[in-house]
C-alpha cells in the first residue's frame, strides 16, 4: 500500500511538473463558460472532447517524457508488481479528469440541464479510463516522439473524429456496425442517450458499448501496459 501511495504521489506530481493539470484546468474553464453562456450549443461536444481527445493527447505525452527521461519509478520505492504500477497510472491521469465532469455537472445544473448526473458520471468515467488506458498504450508502442505525434493524431481524428461527427448526426446510422471497433463510439453511444434522457439506441448497441468498453480496456491493459511495466520494473533492478 505505501508503494502504491508513493507511486500515486509521483504520478500526480509529474503531470503537475509537465502542466498537464494546468492545461485540463485551463480547457475546463473555456468549455464551461462556453457551456454557460451558448447553453443553446450541443453540451455534448465539450463532453465528448474531454473524453476522446484529451486523455490520448496529455497522459500518452506525460507516459512518453516519463519513459524517455526514466523517472516512471520513484527513486526510493521497494519492490511493486506490474499492475499495480499500471494501476497508479491510470488512476492518477483518472483524478485530473475528474476536473471536467465536476465542472460540467455544476454548469449543466445551473442552466437547468436534465439528465441523470450520476449515470453520466459512471460513463464519463468509463470512457475517460479506457482512452487513458488508450493513451499509456500509444506512448508504449511509440519509438520516438514523431511516432506518438501520428499515433494519437491518426486516433483522434479517425476514431474520435468520426464519433463526433456520427453523434452529429453527419455519418449515416448504417456505419454504426463498423464503428463497433471505435472505443469513442461505443463511449459517445451511452452518453447520448444519457444525455438525451431516453434509451434510443437498440439493447443490443447499448450492451456492446458497455461490454466491448469494458474488454478493450481489459486486452490493452494485460497485453500491452503490464508487459511493458513488467520489463521496465525487472529493468530497474
């Protein structure tokens, strides 16, 4: 427990010392009183950006320097498995996020937004962790900066560009059994309807968004980040 503490601890720091928190607070703030003052604009597009783009872009780049500067271990730390170091991570680049919802939540509340909050929350969060999980992902495959630049480029606007275009109503219904493969979709799938305050989408597409979210996360996390903190550690020592 004191190792994972000291993990958090350096984790939070680091995206301090990279202005990573600064750059969430500063873009939280626009969106909000943009959210306050066009409270006629698709509140779900500020949402969705917080989700789909900014945790690919700032903790696959703080994952990056980390690597690259080999400070992802605390100098004075004991012996820590793979997942839990993983774990650190994903829960510290988590709380930064929690910046936008709370935020949000308070702005969609005062300009008297209906929906479930706590149902918004849970998936917020659900997407928010699994494009975290997205963004360590990136920065591990990536060779070099030029390659993480193009990687989470190619991501943002392929896969989440088109699931913000597709809740637009811009890509035809029909590409929704394509997109399956796109974490954002599947994200942007339960927020909509969250937001919206019915259940429109089919059971099926609601199941599949939850489950393949879920799976996603599993397969990247077990196949990519802990192997990859697993060699890191044993490199450490």
């Amino acid at each position: 427990m004191t190792n994972f503490k000291s993990l958090l601890f350096n984790d939070l720091k680091k995206l301090y010392d990279h202005r990573m928190i600064l750059f969430v607070g500063i873009l939280t703030f626009v969106f909000s009183m943009a959210m306050a003052v066009f409270p006629d604009l698709d509140q779900s597009n500020f949402i969705y950006f917080n989700i789909f783009v900014l945790p690919v872009i700032i903790f696959s780049t703080s994952m990056f320097i980390g690597r690259e500067e080999d400070t992802l271990l605390p100098l004075l730390i004991g012996k820590v498995k793979p997942m839990v170091m993983a774990f650190s991570k994903i829960l510290s680049a988590a709380i930064i996020e929690l910046i936008p919802i709370i935020c949000f939540t308070i702005i969609l509340n005062y300009i008297d937004f209906e929906t479930n909050y706590w149902l918004l929350f849970l998936t917020y969060m659900l997407g928010v962790i699994l494009h975290i999980i997205i963004a360590l992902s990136l920065a591990i495959i990536s060779q070099n900066s030029s390659t993480l630049s193009l990687s989470y480029l190619v991501y943002v606007l392929v896969f989440g560009g088109s699931a913000i275009l597709y809740a637009n109503g811009l890509i035809p219904l029909s590409a929704q059994y394509f997109m399956l493969v796109s974490p954002a979709f599947l994200s942007s799938v339960l927020i909509d309807n969250i937001l919206v305050g019915t259940t429109y989408s089919e059971p099926w597409l609601i199941v599949a968004s939850i489950v393949l979210q879920l799976g996603y996360g599993f397969l990247l996390t077990w196949f990519v980040i802990r192997p990859y903190f697993k060699s890191y550690i044993l490199l450490q020592r």
